[in-house]
C-alpha cells in the first residue's frame, strides 16, 4: 500500500483545471524525512490548494504520478549533503543536470530553502530559478510570473522571473575570478535590464507554518508540528538559523497557534512545537497554561531546542506531565569567555539553574548543545565545558546527561562568514569526548570531516560544481572528496581556501550579490565586536 494512503490532511486541494500547470514538486530524500519537514509540507500544500497547478510529489523512495511533459521541477533543499540526491532525481525525471543544457522541451528546475537562500552558489548549475526567503510570500508570486510567460521561449521565461523581487536566475550572471585557484573579481549580470542585485524575501503575516499532513510515516510519528517563532532576536554571531532569517516573528496566541493547536490535535495526540527559540514567544508562560488544561492531559509534547535561560521548573514539569521525559538546550561552551565572543547571553548560574529546574520539574534527562573550534576558542575553553558538566552532573545525579557537539562551520550571511574551520576542532572533540565518559556524561560529536565538507559547501562558489559531481561519482565519500581535488588541481582552490582560510574582509564573496535581513557593514560591526573579547 502506498505511503500516501496513510496520510491525514489538513487542508482542501484544489480540482485543477484543464489546463493546469504539470509541476512535480520533490525533497531529495526519502518519504518519511521529507513529510517531516515543515517547509516541504508548508510550500506542497500552497501549490496543490492552487487550481491552475497540477502537482505531484516525489522523494527517493517514493512518487506520486509524474506527469509525462512537467513544466515546473521544484526542490526543497534543507540540507547541504543531500544535493547528491537532487542529482539522482533529475536523472530520474531525465532532465540535464545543467540548465546551460536544457531547451524548450525541458522543465524549468526551480529551488528553495535554507541551503539556497544562503549561498545558492556551488548548486547555481543545477537550477533555472532559485527562490530566495520565505515561500509563503515567494511561490505564488514565482507562479504567477511564469504564469505570464508560459507560452514564451525559454530565454525570455528566464529573464521575466529574473525581474520580480527574491527570483534569482543563475545562468544570467557572470562570474569573475583572478585565476583558476584564486579569489572572485566581481559578480555581475550579463545584460543592464537584469537587477545586479537580489534581496531575500521575508514573510511577515499573521500566521507562521503549521503541519499539513499528519502520518504515522513520518520520522516523527504521527507529528502535528507549529512554528511558534521565527528567526532568534539573541543573535549568536555564527548562527544561520538567526541572522538569515531576521527579524523575529511570533503569530498571535489567541488567533493563530491556539487555533492551529487544536486543528491538529483532532487529528493526533502528538505535538511539535517548533521555533529557533520557541520559549521567547512573548506569550509562552500563556500558551504553558493553556497546554496544563486537563483536555490536553492526553498530548505528547515535543519541543525544539530551549533557551536555556527560560527553561523554568514550571516548563519541566509541563513536559514531564506531557509525557515529555528530556528537554534541550544550547549552551554551545562553558567558557564566559568564549560566549562573549559568540554574542551568547549566559551565565554559568543560569545554565546551572536550568539543570535545576529540569530535575526539580520531574525530567529524567537534559540534552546540552555545544560546539568545537569557535573563532577565538582556547584550550582553557573547552576545559571549563567539562568543568561546567561535571558540576551538572553532581548537582543533579537522576539526571541524565548528553553534550551533543558540532564543529564550527562558517555560513553565509553570519558575522563569522570570513572565518575558517579550525583544525584544532578535531583533537578539542577527541578530548572532550573523553573526559565526558570518565564523568559518566554521554557525549554525542558529529563527524568532524563531515563538518569540513559541509563548510566547503557552505562556503563555495560556482567552482564547486564539478567537484560535487566527481565525489558523488565516486562514491560521495570522504575519500571521495579528496579524490575530486586531485582530479581537479587547478581549476579550483585547494580545500584550505574554501574551508580552513580566515578570509579577508574586502574580498568578494560568492553570494555578494544575494542581500541577506543586514548589510554587510553590520556584519563586519558585529564581527569586531567579537574579535573585541579575543
């Protein structure tokens, strides 16, 4: 039986019409992680609630009827590893990979989401048009574009979408670099009418995303999921979840997520609430009363990642009672120091007192983010981490403890955009994970040689491309990226330009021409401030 037989929706699709738009509308993973994905969900059901659109789904696993002749190929791009995937379900529709190969009988390719909206570049290749910011505002005014331009040639498609605010068209401009192996000149585009520059585009309704089908497939069974905030106004200076997605938003409780709430909930009795610091709602303690009634005693309650200093024992105990049994939180370092670097606004007292209030409200474990090989990170740093677990951990001995760690990755449109992955990283996880596992602590790292591949992308300009299609060819492995370079060695930088090089403030870098929430000259202020406490 099909996976989508399993589905609950929450909203009408629209009967199309006769002559309907063909769009498939694909996540490049399978079936189970792209239905749990909220952008996915949000921006498929907006194009299927459309009459003058046909659309269907396609993961890697699984598809919905592929119409013979689509006009529209779209993709959700959430995560940088997967552009393997995107490839293999271009091959799959039959589409060249490049839009410099397509021609009138071709699909234009259409992209979004978090990877492209902050550096589209080393995937330019691979989409006709890239839609950059919120999809709520951005999709239909994309189809409504094309809608103008339907019936005209394909050059002439591209250049009308390239004229509306937040449609980036790749192919129509050009890159200069000073050599092969050396930085970028200069961006620009190949005719005067075409924008030199394109802003991202940011929602600002009343209402922010709420599931659209509920399914036990889904990674998070039977999830019902509500953004409760958008964006983080605390603004920790690495941080892409913050700075790309300015300013921060928050729905009203009474007319917007209550609703949503109990649309969902009569459907499930799970419930995501989700947001890069959902306890900053300015009516949470309200919506925390509202979730105690006893007509929820039957919810299970999922939260993001808390801030640290809002997690009080009444929280705790809501989600012990909601059948909750940890709760997360972001410290990212036990060094005062190395969170003033970061812009992160906590005292060791407040870490300490969230513990507290964790235990006290009847949790049984408490998850704590931190990261490795932060600009300015000393070995003293990530000793007062360990200090600061271990004073945790004898505070509060029922309490079960976990450092999940990350490397530190440069993104676009951070303060931290120009510094590089430091290679000290590795032996600062190595360490930590040990003196963790003497102290009874479980200690979860991510792969440090994934986070370089991952700031190799992150960080990458149109050079990429063909690197990105050697290393899939040859297995999409660690080895295989560095088999890609030797093949490549000289026509592109070397590994250390894109991933490891602090680079330096005047330079041009690959996205200059896609305009984030702040300008530049706020982001070297922010970054100043930082090196300030080095």
């Amino acid at each position: 039986m099909s996976l989508f037989s399993d589905e609950y929706l929450l909203f009408e699709p629209a009967i199309s019409d006769s002559d309907a738009l063909p769009v498939v509308f694909a996540f490049p993973n399978q079936y189970s992680v792209g239905i749990t994905s909220l952008g996915y969900q949000t921006i498929w059901s907006k194009l299927a609630s459309r009459s003058d659109i046909d659309v269907s789904r396609l993961f890697t696993d699984i598809h919905e009827r592929i119409p013979q002749q689509a006009e529209l190929v779209g993709f959700s791009f959430s995560w940088e590893l997967d552009y393997v995937n995107i490839i293999n379900l271009l091959e799959f529709l039959s589409v060249p990979l490049h839009s410099k190969d397509r021609n009138e009988s071709h699909p234009l390719v259409f992209g979004g989401g978090p990877v492209l909206t902050a550096n589209p570049e080393p995937f330019a290749s691979f989409f006709d048009v890239i839609l950059l910011g919120d999809g709520e505002l951005l999709l239909d005014q994309f189809v409504d574009a094309y809608q103008q331009v339907r019936n005209a040639e394909r050059s002439q498609q591209l250049t009308h979408l390239a004229s509306f605010p937040g449609i980036y068209v790749p192919s129509l401009y050009q890159v200069h670099y000073k050599s092969n192996s050396e930085s970028i000149i200069s961006i620009t585009p190949l005719e005067s009418t075409i924008p030199s520059q394109i802003k991202k585009q940011t929602y600002s309704g009343e209402h922010l995303s709420s599931s659209t089908v509920v399914t036990e497939k889904a990674a998070w069974e039977n999830i019902f999921m509500v953004e409760i905030v958008r964006s983080c106004p605390e603004m920790c200076r690495f941080c892409l979840a913050s700075y790309l997605t300015l300013p921060f938003r928050t729905p009203s409780l009474e007319h917007s997520l209550i609703p949503a709430i109990d649309r969902g909930l009569k459907l499930t009795n799970r419930l995501g609430l989700l947001g890069a610091s959902i306890t900053q709602h300015p009516e949470f303690e309200i919506l925390l009363d509202h979730l105690s009634k006893p007509e929820y005693d039957h919810v299970r309650l999922s939260l993001s990642s808390v801030r640290t200093n809002t997690l009080t024992e009444k929280l705790a105990k809501t989600l012990s009672r909601l059948d909750s049994r940890s709760v997360t939180i972001a410290i990212e370092s036990g060094s005062q120091r190395l969170r003033l670097i970061i812009n992160k606004k906590l005292e060791d007292q407040e870490i300490l007192r969230a513990a507290a209030n964790a235990a006290k409200g009847g949790l049984k474990g408490l998850k704590l983010y931190g990261m490795a090989g932060l600009p300015g990170e000393q070995d003293e740093d990530f000793k007062e981490t360990i200090a600061l677990l271990k004073t945790i951990k004898k505070n509060n001995p029922t309490l079960s403890l976990t450092l999940g760690c990350s490397t530190f990755v440069p993104k676009a449109h951070t303060p931290f955009q120009w510094d590089g992955v430091r290679v000290s990283a590795q032996k600062t996880l190595k360490s930590m994970e040990k003196e963790l596992s003497k102290a009874g602590i479980e200690f979860r790292a991510e792969s440090y040689n994934w986070s370089v591949i991952q700031a190799l992308i992150s960080r990458g300009d149109r050079r990429l491309t063909p690197l990105l299609e050697l290393a899939r060819k040859y297995g999409d492995s660690l080895g295989s990226f560095k088999r890609a370079f030797k093949d490549l060695k000289g026509q592109l930088p070397e590994l250390d330009y894109y991933v490891h090089r602090n680079w330096k403030e005047d330079e041009t870098l690959p996205w200059q021409h896609l305009i984030g929430p702040l300008p530049e000259e706020v982001l070297l202020r922010h970054r100043q401030e930082a090196q300030s406490h080095i």
